[in-house]
C-alpha cells in the first residue's frame, strides 16, 4: 500500500508540473514578482495537499508566533533539511515570500527550474569562487528590502534523522550578518515520513518547530551559526526523540 500511495502521488507531481510551469511562462510576463511568488505558491499547496491526501502526511506548526512579531524585518531563515517536503512546504506555509539561495545550475532543470528562474531568488555560479558570497550578498540584501525573506538549509544537503553532530555551514549566518538580517531558526522532522533518497512516502505527522529570533547584529558568522545550530539540534530532540535515542543535546 505505501507502495501504490507513494506511485500515485510521483504520479501526481508528473502531470501536474510541467502544465503549470507553463502556465508560469505565459502569465509570469504580466505579473510582478510578488504576484508570480503568489501563483508558485498554488502548486506547493497543490503538492502538500496531495502528500496529505494520498500518502497521509500531515504537519502541525509549532512557534508561529515567532514570525508574526518579524512581519515588517528583514529576517534570514534557516532551517534544519531532512527531505524534499520543507523546500515544497515552506513556499506555502511561510507568512512572506520566500528567496531560495540556490546553485544556478538548477536554472537548467527542465520546467522545475526554467520557472525558479522567472522568481527573484538568489542564484549563486560556484565557479566564481569567492565572489559567489558578495553576488550572493548583493541580491540578498536587494530581495530583503523588496520584502521577501531569505531561507537557507545551514547543512548545505538533506541529512537522515536522528544524525549525530552534522556539521552547519556559515554561509546563512555570514548572510544575515552582512544585510543586517536577524536569523529565525528551525527545526523540522521531516525525513521520518520522507527519507531522503527514497521513493517511499509513509503516513505520519511533520512538526515544524519556529524557534526565537536571533539578531545578527555585533555578532561573528560563526558565533550566529553556533547559536542557530545548538538551538536547533536541541529541539530536534524534543520534537524527534525517537531518533536520537537518549535526546540528549549534541
């Protein structure tokens, strides 16, 4: 049965994408960007209420009152990543638009990422070397002022659950602190109904855990990062302690 459910809906995201991304071309060209965001935003509630509907997973949000006080900030989110879902769910669920940082090799992706390169995100060619980070920069802190807020995953990839001590870049953090941007951590336990590299999608709950702001303001790329990191490792053990055995802190 997980099986056919897990079919049924790669059967789902297979006739329902490239037609909608086609949709965006002909109609993004008369949209601004927040209105483009807005028709984006149609598929990922498409995709998560197909996830909830055919394979039963649902989710439940924790901490939300922790972005309702950020409305008017320019604010950097980062955020634990464990699959797929958070990249779909996060468009639909977050209260402002949201600037994916992402590498623009992805801009090559058939449908996917021909309509991700009509979006205002932030594209970074790793083959710039350390440019990369001030062009990163630079089209952060333009987005931020549009008033979108930028997401980063700090693990740089999707990590299965219950991983011990995963190493967080301080590329997020180095943003946040560079645009002035105060930094909302997150936790979310995804990868128990969604492992990464995996077709299989299992009936469950994901709690996405919101955690307190954190200013970035007279503070060191790595002293934000350690902040964000220990805050959300700690509550990854709340919120998963299946996975982590004892839940003691990392």
């Amino acid at each position: 049965m997980t099986f056919l459910r897990s079919f049924l809906f790669a059967l789902y995201l297979l006739v329902l994408t490239p037609p909608y991304a086609t949709a965006c071309f002909i109609v993004f060209p008369f949209m601004n960007a927040a209105r483009r965001f807005d028709f984006v935003r149609g598929w990922t509630r498409l995709a998560i209420g197909a996830a909830r509907l055919l394979c039963g997973i649902r989710y439940q949000i924790e901490g939300r009152e922790h972005m309702d006080t950020m409305l008017d900030k320019p604010v950097v989110l980062l955020s634990k990543h464990q699959s797929a879902w958070e990249t779909i769910a996060y468009v639909a669920l977050m209260p402002k638009p949201l600037c994916y940082v992402f590498k623009r090799e992805l801009l090559l992706v058939p449908f996917f990422g021909w309509a991700l390169g009509m979006l205002k995100m932030v594209h970074i060619n790793r083959k710039e070397g350390t440019r990369a980070f001030s062009s990163a920069a630079r089209q952060g802190r333009e987005r931020l002022a549009e008033g979108a807020w930028i997401i980063m995953f700090p693990e740089g990839t999707r990590t299965p659950s219950g991983m011990a001590n995963p190493r967080y870049k301080s590329g997020g953090a180095r943003l946040a602190v560079e645009t002035g941007a105060w930094v909302i951590p997150m936790a979310v336990n995804s990868g128990r109904v969604w492992p990464r590299n995996s077709f299989l999608k299992y009936p469950g709950t994901i709690t996405i855990s919101i955690g307190p702001s954190i200013p970035s303001a007279n503070k060191t790329a790595d002293q934000l990062n350690q902040e964000v990191r220990d805050w959300i490792e700690r509550d990854m053990r709340r919120i998963d302690p299946q996975s982590y055995g004892n839940g003691q802190p990392a």
